[in-house]
C-alpha cells in the first residue's frame, strides 16, 4: 500500500477517473446501439450528431484512440447515409 499522501491521493483520484471513463465508454456504446438499432433516416442523423460528438470528446481525453473514434464515426456515417438513401 501506499505510504505517501500523495501517492494515497493519487490512488483515490485515479479511482475516480476511472469510474467516469467507464461511464462515459459505456454511455457512448450505448448511443451507438441505439443508432444501430435504429430504422428512421431522421432520427438517425440526430443521433449520429450526438454519438460523434461523444466519440470525438473519448478521443480528446484518451479514453479511446483517436484513430477508432474516427473509424466508429465513418461506419456510423455510411449506415446513417444507407438508412437516408433507402
């Protein structure tokens, strides 16, 4: 166990981070599921806005990789497109 303050407060901070990474990862997965799910063009641009929003605010903070925030947000995209087109 830790025997500075610091590095206590260090072990407490790093707990609280990472229960709000988890949130945050797990809401997103669950926006992109509900997107997926979905079956109205309309209602599936206005989630797309507000997923891409949250994969771009993961990537900023490093929760994920910028790289699969993008890849996310470009499958998302054509489904989004695939559902206006149809």
């Amino acid at each position: 166990m830790a025997n500075h303050k610091s590095a206590i407060k260090r072990i407490r901070a790093n707990e609280a981070k990472r229960l709000r990474n988890r949130f945050q990862a797990k809401t997103t997965r669950t926006f992109i599921k509900k997107l997926r799910e979905t079956k109205d063009a309309v209602e599936a641009q206005e989630l797309y806005k507000k997923v891409a929003s949250m994969l771009d605010k993961l990537a900023k903070k490093n929760i994920i990789h910028k790289n699969n925030a993008s890849n996310k947000k470009s499958k998302l995209a054509k489904f989004v497109s695939g559902l206006a087109a149809a």
